[in-house]
C-alpha cells in the first residue's frame, strides 16, 4: 500500500485535480503492484478529495463508538475493507504545555480489540516516535504558535530509546486474540548509563569577533530565506541614532518568526515571541547598539504554508522605523569550528559552552538532564540532540544514543541562550524526566 496524500480532503484549498495528479505520478512508478490509498478524519468533508483508484481510510484515536469513526469512509466507500490508518496511541506535545501528552493505555486496548473484532484494518500512529533531533521538531498553529517539543516520544508502545512499555505488551496481548504472532522475543528495556557529571568551559559568546561571519548588510532586516538560511539563528544589529533615543522606549516586531532576544550594548533587556508578545520596553540612549538574535523555533507544518522564519516586519522603536542593518549568520549546521576555539573570557549570554565527557567502555544510551539549564540546543560529537526549553516544559532531558557516543573522548557542546547550569554542569539520568513536574530545588 501506497499513501497517496494526508488530510488533503479536509482542507478548504483541498483541489481533485492535484489528487489525480498525484495517484497518476505514483502510479507511474508502480503500476498496479501496489494499493492506492489517502487518509482523512471521519467527516463528510473527506468526501471533496476522493478519486477513482485511490482507496479512502480514516484516521482516528480511540473511540467508545467506533461506528461514527468509520462512519465517515463509509460514506465514500460503501463497499472495501474498513481501515483506520492512523490510529493514535498518543499525541504529540509543544512547548509550554502542563505535561507530556498521553492517552491512557486502556482506551488505546478497547479501540484496538473493538476494531479488530469489527475485521477492521489498524495502523498503529505512533507505535515508535522516537526524537525530532537537529531543529526538525516542526510546529503547529492554533490560534497561536506552537513549536513542537525535541522528544516525539508520542506515548507510544515504543518509548522515545526504543524500549517496549507496557502499552506495547497489552497491544501484543490483544492482537494474539485475532492473528498469528511470531514467536520472537522482545527484550523488555535496553541498559542506561549515568555517567559522570561533566562541567564544561564557557567557550565564546555571539557578540564575540571570532565567530561573527561578515555580515550581510541592509537597510530593512531581511527574512532567513533572503539570507539564505533554512534554520538556526541571526543576529540583527542596527545602531541607535541621535535624532532615536529615548526613555521608557517601547521596541515593537509586529512579525517576529519566531522569537528574539533583546540586548543594549550586548546587555539583555527582554524577549519577544510570536505566540506571546511582539513588544518589549526599555531605555536606551544614542550611539548605543540594539541587538536581536533571533531563532527559527520550528515551521509550522499543518494547514499554514510560507512560514518564513527571521524579522518580517519594520522593527519600530516608539514607532519609529529603525533602518540599516548588520546581520550574521548562525546556522549551526556544523560546531566543530566552534569547538576549536580557545575560550574568550566573554561570558554574555547567549553563549557555547564545551567540556569532554571520557568513556573507557562500551557506549549506552543515557539522557542529559536539563532541568538546571534554561533555553537552548546540545551537540554531542557534533550530533545536533535538539533544543530544550526548561524555563518552559515540560520537557526536561534530552536523548542520547548510544549511537552518538565514542569510547575514548566525546565532545559535549551546548548553547545556552539566557542562563546556564550552576558550574556549567551536565548531569545525566538512566530515564526520561519529560513526564516528571518541574520542582526547583
């Protein structure tokens, strides 16, 4: 079976004829060898996008009734197998939410045995999520901004290192009622290493010389796309005139994509962020230096398209237009550079920050605990492990796999963007605390 799309039919710009160009481009490869099929809710808005030879099938969690979950194929395909082909065993979570999101394992086992004793056909969305590592967690729009959080640990019956959880064993259970199982034994949790703290050595800020490429120069900031960067960060500079000053001065960014650090004289007076506030107040004099550093936090990847990522807007000061403008690049596609640097003794934030973890064994899985640090992203071996967002939630460690480690020297880089841990230190856990509450000590 192929997928020829996902949720087109629900979309208000949902066009048959890109659907037909589809079915036709696939088919072109594969012929009749293989299942044509799309996926949509169970609505009768499914209804706009169906074309012959492209099977329809829903996606749904779990149900009490699930006769209204398939109710909606069946009102474009009275006759075929029914089959939910995202059946959720979780959800997925963004930054600032209470708790990691979950669906409790007893209702994703009453769906399941109910669809399966109605002969339906179930694929299971997640059965493994794993991590969105490097800046590919992506993001959501309802209302506001919503970037996904690193771990894409989605509750699955495969948690985010791999290892079956409980909700895998009573999937298992309930799926040996209806089918031959293979007779293969499933290791039930793979070893964790704490290893030791490693206290690393603030090594060189963004405002610092040596790391500054030569700006791009304009007299309006331009977007990350006209600079010619997919992710990552900017800094935009621009100098305060004499005719700009002023006390109490409100600094607005009506599009922010998607968040920015404010700083005067390379001293921090505030944030802003799309999905809260796009203005921030301070003073500031002439001659002194504005500086923004601004992140690409996620595109949003569901319903909006065109998300450009940097300063979309004129930046007004007391509304006011501030022109010419300095800007540098920070990508971060490769570290290495960076770690080669001798320490500046500049220790403004945001800053890197680098240390050595030794190992004389076999590499393990582990996960860095984040909770003492604030706002960033961790490289290992110049494997780019993902953001955290402590200040934020609810996700507090990071992934490690065994994978990104060598035994001898590893290279542990983090960039901290607002405050780091007490002594620069990196702790490790043998679990997730993603689940765990916040509790300041």
């Amino acid at each position: 079976m192929i997928q020829v799309e996902n949720e087109f039919g629900m979309r208000d710009h949902c066009d048959p004829k890109h659907a037909i160009w589809l079915r036709d481009l696939i088919k072109s490869f594969v012929h009749d060898t293989a299942v044509l099929y799309s996926i949509d809710p169970p609505h009768r808005r499914m209804q706009k996008c169906v074309v012959d030879g492209v099977y329809p099938t829903v996606d749904f969690g779990p149900f009490q009734n699930l006769t209204r979950g398939f109710k909606g194929q069946r009102l474009v395909a009275p006759r075929g197998p029914l089959v939910n082909a995202e059946f959720y065993t979780g959800w997925l979570t963004h930054w600032g939410e209470e708790s990691m999101q979950s669906i409790p394992s007893e209702e994703v086992i009453d769906s399941l045995e109910q669809m399966l004793a109605m002969g339906a056909s179930v694929n299971i969305f997640m059965f493994f999520g794993g991590t969105n590592f490097g800046f590919k967690n992506g993001a959501n729009f309802d209302e506001k901004y919503m970037p996904t959080v690193t771990s894409y640990d989605y509750d699955s019956p495969l948690d985010e290192s791999g290892d079956p959880t409980d909700k895998y064993f009573q999937i298992q259970d309930v799926m040996r009622r209806y089918m031959s199982l293979p007779n293969i034994a499933v290791a039930r949790s793979t070893m964790k290493k704490v290893y030791d703290t490693v206290f690393l050595t603030p090594t060189v800020s963004v405002f610092d010389a040596q790391i500054k490429q030569s700006p791009v120069k304009d007299n309006s900031p331009l977007t990350f796309e006209k600079l010619g960067q997919n992710y990552g960060f900017v800094l935009y500079e621009t100098v305060i005139t004499e005719n700009q000053y002023c006390e109490t001065c409100t600094l607005g960014v009506e599009q922010i994509r998607d968040r920015a650090q404010v700083f005067i004289d390379e001293e921090f007076v505030g944030s802003i962020y799309r999905a809260d506030s796009t203005s921030v107040d301070f003073n500031v004099s002439k001659n002194q230096k504005l500086s923004l550093f601004v992140e690409n936090m996620g595109r949003i990847n569901h319903d909006k398209i065109y998300d450009q990522k940097g300063i979309l807007s004129m930046v007004l000061l007391d509304n006011e237009e501030l022109l010419g403008w300095e800007m540098y690049k920070f990508p971060l596609d490769d570290v290495s550079s960076i770690e080669l640097l001798q320490p500046t003794g500049n220790e403004k934030y945001p800053m890197f920050l680098t240390g050595i973890l030794n190992m004389d064994t076999k590499p393990m899985d582990t996960y860095l605990d984040m909770r003492n640090w604030t706002k960033g992203v961790v490289f290992v071996n110049g494997n780019n492990l993902g953001r955290y967002w402590s200040d934020a939630g609810p996700q507090y460690s990071l992934f490690l796999p065994s994978e990104f480690l060598n035994v001898g020297t590893n290279m542990i880089t983090i960039f901290e963007l607002e405050r780091a841990s007490p002594n620069y230190a990196v702790k490790f856990s043998p679990q997730s605390l993603n689940k765990i509450v916040y509790d300041e000590e």
